[in-house]
C-alpha cells in the first residue's frame, strides 16, 4: 500500500489516530502491507513459510533451518523497543505532521513515556525519515551553504567572515543545502566549505544540465560546463539578480532555524543530521507529485513506510559502540 492508496479505515485526524491505533489490530493490519509489501516474510532468513501465533500477535519460521520468532517490529527502528504499537503510532503522527518539530518533553508529557524513552523514540522516528530516496534534482536549482549553533545574532556577519578567512565559525556546525525550486530540499553537515567537500554533493544530488544559483563562494567554481551556474555576490550586497538568487533555501533556513530554536532548544551537533532530515522530510512530504497538499493522514503513512528495514539501538544512537539490541527503562 503506499500513500497514495485511499483507505477507509485509516485515520484522519490525530483523535481518530489515537483511537484508532489503541486496537492491536488495527496496528498490525495496517502495518502489514507496508512492511510486507510482497507478503509477509521472515526477517531472519527471508522465508515465506511461516505460522502465525495469534495469542501473541508473532510469526514463527516454518524454514527447518531458522525456526526463528519474530513480530512486526523485527528488523524495524521499533525492534527491541518496550512501547508498543499504539504509542510509537501516535508518536509518529505527531513528528508527520509538528509543522515546527516536537520535543521529547513533549512526547513524554502526551504519552506518558519517560523523557529518556521519548528521547530514544523520537530519534529513531527521525532515522525512518531518511528515506528519502528521490531521484536527482532538476531545474532551477539554488546552493547554499549554513552556520547552526553558536551565536545567533551576527550569522550574516559571520558568513562573511568564513568567506574572507576560510575558517568555519567556532562552536557551529555547517550545513549544505540544495533546493530544486518548487521541489525537494536536500541539506548535509559538512565539515569544511572546501570545493572538494562540496562539489561532489553537488554533481551526486543535481542532474546534469541544470541551472544552479549560489553566492560568490570560490567552492563553487567549476560547475560550469556541467551546469549553468550564477552566482550572487552577498558581499556586495547583490542578492537578486533576474532569476539568480539563493532566496528559497535562504527562506527554508529560517524555518529550520525557528524549529531547532524553538522546539528542541539545544542540539548537540552529533545529532544535527538527525533534525536535519526531520525537517527535510516535513519539506519534500509536503504535496503530492500533482502539487496538491497532502494531508495529516497521507504524511502519517508516508513515514510509517519508512520504519520497515531500519534500526538504531541505543548504544548507536548515543555513539557507544553497538553492542546489540538495548532494551530501555
Ligand atoms: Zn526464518
């Protein structure tokens, strides 16, 4: 089933979610065929032989050489996690559709789950939202590069110092971003703003061929031929040039700006990536292909298809070395 299948039972409204994922049942049925796209098979050893435990809502593996249990959350961001289906549901809702992010405090506080446990949650909630897998960008297609972090004010000050020295500012981290304009984002921490470091980004995420704008950032030269590439000179206070402008991502900053400001308050730069692509998947998810908005429910289904396959422990998450599954308090 993807998004775009319309589904009667599936819920509409947060209220309706709520209610609606509190049946056990309903969460397996609905995440059957997201999961199991090609029907259900065993994640250990891919056999399609199977019984299913109904008592304890598990499979056991008919193949004689695995004989493996395993439920709905094996092999998923949920595997090994202590919630079960209802609130990691409604915890997803939530991320789908926060137009300015939530915070594990507020997960805590809406779920009754420990902080530490909305924290974890939230953060693998974020990893299914990588999968953004969306085919080069095309058009008009504007560059820029970020500072995150450090202080706020100043940041224009900032860049241009960064530009006049070559040195990233102290305590920020940078972040690449690439806007097809009228389409999808794809932004990236990057350690330096070096031409080595971002070129490639560049030529791996943008289609040959088409127009990119960006500032006057040496990087940056040497696009062309296998671009038309313009540049605006922010130093000169030239911003606007015809159809030249970094304007979109400019405006896409801010907003992912007041998110980190103002919902999670601090972010340590080990996990920016991770905010990054929550924004990130807000942005792109936000209409249909036609251009129609999508709504709560069809944003809700969309990161609930990218659960299946991905999964981040604890130790992995807090950058310890993965010593296998951890089960949270
Ligand atoms: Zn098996």
């Amino acid at each position: 089933m993807d998004a775009n299948t319309p589904n009667a039972a599936t819920p509409k409204t947060l209220v309706e979610a709520i209610r609606f994922f509190s049946e056990p049942d309903n969460c397996l049925n609905y995440l059957i065929p997201i999961r199991w796209p090609n029907g259900i098979t065993c994640p250990h050893c891919g056999s399609k032989e199977y019984a299913f435990i109904a008592s304890r809502r598990i499979w056991r593996c008919k193949s004689k050489a695995c004989g493996k249990q395993f439920s709905i959350k094996t092999g998923t961001v949920m595997e090994d996690s202590p919630l079960g289906l209802d609130k990691w549901f409604t915890a997803i809702w939530l991320v789908a559709n926060a137009k300015n992010g939530i915070s594990s405090w507020e997960v805590h506080r809406a779920l009754g789950i420990t902080q530490k446990s909305a924290w974890f949650l939230l953060h693998r909630i974020r990893l299914a939202m990588q999968h953004g897998t969306f085919g080069k960008l095309s058009g008009e297609v504007e560059v820029d590069e970020t500072f995150i972090g450090g202080k706020a004010r100043n940041m224009h000050a900032d860049k241009r110092a960064e530009k006049i020295h070559g040195r990233g500012g102290v305590g920020k981290a940078i972040v690449l971003g690439i806007l097809e304009r009228g389409g999808k984002v794809k932004t990236t921490v990057i350690p330096n703003t070096k031409k080595a470091t971002i070129q490639p980004i560049v030529r791996d995420t943008v289609e040959s061929g088409a127009s990119i704008s960006t500032d006057s950032l040496k990087s940056y030269e040497g696009l062309t031929p296998d671009y038309v590439h313009e540049a605006v000179d922010h130093a000169a206070h030239e911003y606007v040039r015809d159809n030249v402008h970094t304007n979109g991502l400019e405006n896409y900053w801010s907003l992912l700006k007041r998110c980190i400001k103002g919902t999670y308050i601090s972010v340590e730069p080990f996990h920016l990536f991770r905010y990054l692509d929550e924004e990130a998947f807000r942005f792109n998810e936000r209409k249909h292909a036609d251009g129609e908005v999508k709504t709560d429910g069809e944003r809700f289904t969309d990161m609930a298809e990218g659960i299946s396959g991905k999964r981040l422990t604890y130790k992995k998450l807090t950058g310890q070395p993965d010593a296998g599954p951890t089960i949270l308090p």
